[in-house]
C-alpha cells in the first residue's frame, strides 16, 4: 500500500474530549497506516464523509506544526496542567512518526510544562523516545500503554494489517 503524506499546519494542537477519563487528547496525524479494522475512527471517517474502508490510513494529514501550537497552548496563563491522552485517535508512533518525529516534539513541549500526559501506541518506536519520556516523568505523571492483541502472528496480520509484529512490541514493552 502506498501511503500519501499530506504536511500541514493545524491551528490548534489539543482537542477537547467527553466522556473519557481524560479532557484533552492530542494526535499529532490524522489518518493511521496500521489499517486496525476494529478502530472506531472508522465510524467517525464514514460520517465525516471521509475514507473509512480499505482506503483508510492510505491519506495521513502530518500537522507539521503541531509541537510548537502544543507549546502555546501549554504556556497559556488558563490552561491547567491536565492529563493530556496521546494517540486516543491515530497512533502517535505510526510509520511516519520516524520521518517527522512530531510525537518526540510534543513530548519534550509537554515534558517542559511538567504536563502528565498518557499515550498509547501498537508502535515499537516508541523506545527512541525513552530519553524524552523519562525527562516527562521526573517532572510529572507519565503513562504509556503499548496495544498487543495477540501474540498469534497467523491471527495477528488479519485485524492490524499496518502493525508491528507483536514480538517487537513485546520488546519494546519490556525496554520500557
């Protein structure tokens, strides 16, 4: 599959969330090349008119300003430090984080701010970014959630086409 990558700003980084346990959530791309066909963005693609079926995830939008909105954003004088969840709609550590390393620049923007964030990801490179997530978690709340459905490779492909193999997840999880 062939994946088109479409660069641009946003205009704001932190969205508003309702009725989850956490208020903000963050995700530096819109579009996932994993292709889960369980993941309920799906839903929401389909009534924004947008592609949810076999073509979902060949369009990722990279917000490629996305870490310095988040660093206004958390440098204004009203915003509250709040549990920021990363990847609540779009993997932050999909294939096209390793070219545009958006997700490591938020986490040095929310590390800064001593914001606690919370991500989750089925991404084994994650790890590249233990530096930045251990300077986040000196300074506050730090949680990361690494998705493994199954660890059946002849299972695994069929629902998460776009993944890692769930071993390097395994291994990631255990360098975390």
């Amino acid at each position: 599959m062939r994946v088109e990558y479409r660069e641009e700003p946003c205009k704001v980084a932190l969205s508003r969330v309702e009725g989850m346990s956490f208020r903000w959530s963050l995700n530096p791309y819109m579009g996932c090349e994993h292709q889960c066909t369980f993941c309920y963005v799906r839903a929401f693609e389909l009534r924004a008119d947008r592609p949810w079926d076999a073509r979902y995830g060949q369009s990722i939008r990279v917000k490629i300003n996305v870490a310095e909105v988040l660093g206004r954003e958390l440098a204004r004088p009203s915003w509250r430090r709040e549990l920021v969840a990363i990847g609540a709609a779009t993997d932050p550590y999909q294939p096209a984080e390793g070219r545009y390393r958006l997700t490591r620049r938020c986490l040095q923007a929310l590390a800064m701010a001593r914001n606690p964030l919370s991500l989750i990801t089925r991404g084994p490179l994650v790890v590249r970014d233990i530096d930045v997530l251990q300077e986040a978690a000196r300074r506050a709340a730090v949680d990361v959630n690494i998705s493994i459905a199954t660890l059946d490779e002849t299972v695994w492909r069929r629902p998460e086409p776009g993944t890692a193999p769930p071993r390097q997840r395994l291994r990631a999880l255990r360098m975390l």
